[in-house]
C-alpha cells in the first residue's frame, strides 16, 4: 500500500511539473520569456521520463536531443536562448544533445543525472556553468566550449561525472568549490591561452584520484582549503609566481615526488598544506626566501632551482673539451639563469647550455656511446679514443661498425 502511495505521489508530482510549460514541440516543452520573443526549455525531462514518453517515442529509447534554435507556436517563431533549471536532469537513456548557438543560458541541474550522457559542447553566448549542472553524468568523458567562449565562471559543475580532460576557457576566473569533486576518471586539466582564473575554490579538484597534468595560470592568487586534496595521482605541480595564499589541506594526500614555488616571497599558509604528503619529495624554490618558511619544515629536499641548474652545467662541463667561445657562451647562459625571473627562463638557458656541452662528451659518455652502438660486439673500443679527436668519435664508431658488423646489421 504504502509502494501504491508513493508512485501515485511521483506521478502527481511529474504531471504537475510537466504542466508547468508554454507549449511543447516535438516532445520538448518551452516556456515563453518576459520578452515574447524568446523562450527556455523547461521541465523536459518529466514529459520524456514519464508523462509523454510513448507518444514521442514509440517503442523506441531516444539517444539523442537536438534543441532547435528556433521553434514555431500559434503562428509566431521564437528564438531558444535558455536551457531552465533541471530541464533534462535524469534522462539517462540520452548520449548527445545538440545544443543551438543562440542558448546564452544553462540552469542549475539542467543536465545532472544523465548517466548515458557522452560527449557536450558548450555554446561560446554561456557565460555561467551552475551548480550541478552535469553532475553525476558518470559516462560524460568530454566537454569542449565553443570557440570564442564567453564563459566566466564555473560552479560545482561537473562533481562526480566521467570527464577525462577539458580545457577551460580564457575568460573563466574562478573555478568553483566542489566543481571537479570526486571525477575519478580526470586526468588532464589545461587552460586556454591568455587565462584570467585567479582561484580555485574550496574542494576544487578534492579526491581527483587520477588527475596527473594540471598546469595551474600564472593568473592565479589563491588556492583554497581542500583544492587538491586527495589526488594521489599528482605527482608534480607548479606553483605560479603570483599565487599569494594556500589554504588549509590544499595538497593533503597528494602523491607529489617534486614541487616547485615561482614566487619571489612564499605564499602565506594556512594549517596542514602538505598532511600526508611523502617527506622525501623535492621541492624547488626560486631563493633563499624560503629557508624558514613553515611550510617546508618536514620535508628533506628544499633546492634553489637556479643552484641546481648551474651544478647541473657544471657537473655536465667537467672533462668535455670546449673551446674559448664555447665557454663563453655558456658563461652566458649560467648569468642568465642568475638573472631569470621564472622557471621557465631557467630551463631555456640550462638547456641550450647543456646542447653546447653536449657537443664534446667526456671520453666516459663518448666510450659507453661507441660500445653501446656497437650491439654487444665485444671489442675494446678505448683504445679508438686515443686515436681519434672528439669531433671524429661518431665517425669512427660507424667506421667500427662497418668492420665488425655484417652489412644486413650497418
């Protein structure tokens, strides 16, 4: 009895919901705006789930939605610009939805529950993502925004669905509290050029366990409690030059081997960044600003990234024969990473050092180079450093080659 009760109760329920509307075309229903020349989609997903469902489908299980850019009632045509509240949430049989051009607005929930849901592009007139809005899609692996996207934030959107990786538009500022909780299956997060996110709220990313590649703006300032906690799957992260302030559990039970600071002065902290973070991860910072800064005070490898890429060079030079212009152009490079306002200046100026050195390797590399090339044939090939100059040495292991080798092996 108490079962009858409670269907008959959904069932008035839906009827009331799915009465609620302007008129429907084509099984979707749509109430007018205040303009009387627009409308919004509304309460669709009572009329598929259970009201009209057969009269608009037959026997058939529908899998896709295309919503038109125009539709036609009582011999006047209106343009659809919005997408209401909870329009489509639950319709789990539905794999794609067309959405038009001319939707600047999508509603809290519209889309939430849609189990079947795949892929979605988001129109470039949205500028706001809700709350829930394809939360619990558990199948939805893409989401792409229409080039020119005037997106600017984004709620708790897409908790707990199936996203794999999705870039975020430039103009989006902040990322919401919660808009990425529990997505298992992320891995990648990029951001669009010329980024202007400055926050990642609360729980942004909270228990992402397989993301592995975010690269946070340099626009950013703050990152809030839990952003990232539980993604024990991130093994590095830059922290940008202009990030100000990290809040409580921001990293907790992050798998980090290494981390690197870009500003000049560290970051203000809050209580137990890096709980449960391994103590022998390496982290990077630009100065010595940082030596007695709280948050590292557990931890066994704190590096200034400047020292290390100059021992690096350092260590690289030692036995390779360079001529006078060589070593000057890489005593250039050395001031320039003294010099270098960011990581990636550091990294440019280390590598096109190294590229020089590279060109005069130690008899060591030069000998293990000639006797790996030569595929286990076992000859001495030490004796070939002392014949030949430093130029030469790829020359003579061919011509070692040659000797030692059947043609079908040259």
């Amino acid at each position: 009895m108490k079962k009858i009760l409670l269907i008959l109760t959904l069932m008035l329920t839906c009827w009331q919901a799915a009465s609620a509307y302007d008129f429907m075309v084509n099984g979707i229903a749509y109430d007018k705006n205040s303009d009387g020349n627009t409308v919004k989609v509304t309460c669709t997903n009572h009329v598929w789930n259970t009201l009209d469902y057969e009269n608009y489908s037959g026997s058939q299980t529908i899998t896709q939605a295309n919503i038109p850019e125009t539709v036609s009632n009582g011999g006047k045509t209106y343009t659809v610009t919005s997408i209401g509240e909870q329009a489509f949430s639950g319709c789990s049989t539905f794999t794609t939805f067309e959405i038009p051009t001319s939707v600047a607005s999508i509603g809290a929930s519209a889309f939430q529950g849609c189990t079947g849901l795949i892929s979605m592009e988001i129109p470039a007139k949205v500028t706001t993502l809700l709350s829930g809005t394809f939360s619990n899609c558990t199948n939805l692996t893409s989401v792409t925004f229409a080039e020119g996207s005037l997106l600017e934030s984004i709620g708790s959107t897409f908790a707990n669905s199936g996203l794999v990786s999705i870039e975020i538009p430039a103009k989006v500022s902040t990322i919401a509290s919660g808009t990425f909780h529990d997505c298992k299956k992320l891995e990648s997060v990029t951001f669009a050029e010329g980024s202007q996110l400055t926050t990642f709220a609360s729980e942004a990313f909270n228990i992402c366990i397989n993301l592995t590649t975010i690269d946070i703006p340099e626009s950013v300032t703050t990152i809030n409690n839990s952003a990232f906690s539980g993604c024990s799957g991130l093994t590095s992260l830059i922290i940008p030059k202009n990030v100000e302030r990290i809040g409580d559990y921001a990293f907790l039970g992050c798998g980090f081997k290494y981390l690197v600071f870009l500003a000049e002065n560290p970051p203000s902290l809050d209580n137990e960044i890096f709980d449960e973070i391994p103590e022998d991860i390496v982290i990077y910072v630009p100065n010595d600003n940082y030596k007695n800064w709280g948050g590292f005070t557990n931890f066994k490898g704190v590096y200034d990234y400047k020292t290390v890429a100059l021992n690096e060079i350092d260590a690289a030079m030692n036995g390779a024969t360079l001529t006078d212009a060589e070593k000057g152009a890489i005593s250039n490079y050395k001031d320039q990473i003294n010099s270098a306002s960011d990581l990636a200046a550091v990294i440019a100026a280390k590598e096109a050092a190294l590229a020089i050195i590279k060109l005069h390797p130690t008899k060591a590399a030069a000998l293990a180079e000639i006797q790996a090339e030569m595929d286990g044939i076992p000859i001495d090939v030490s004796s070939a450093y002392n014949v030949f100059p430093a130029s030469c040495w790829n020359k003579h292991c061919h011509l070692l080659r040659t000797k030692h080798l059947p043609e079908s092996r040259i």
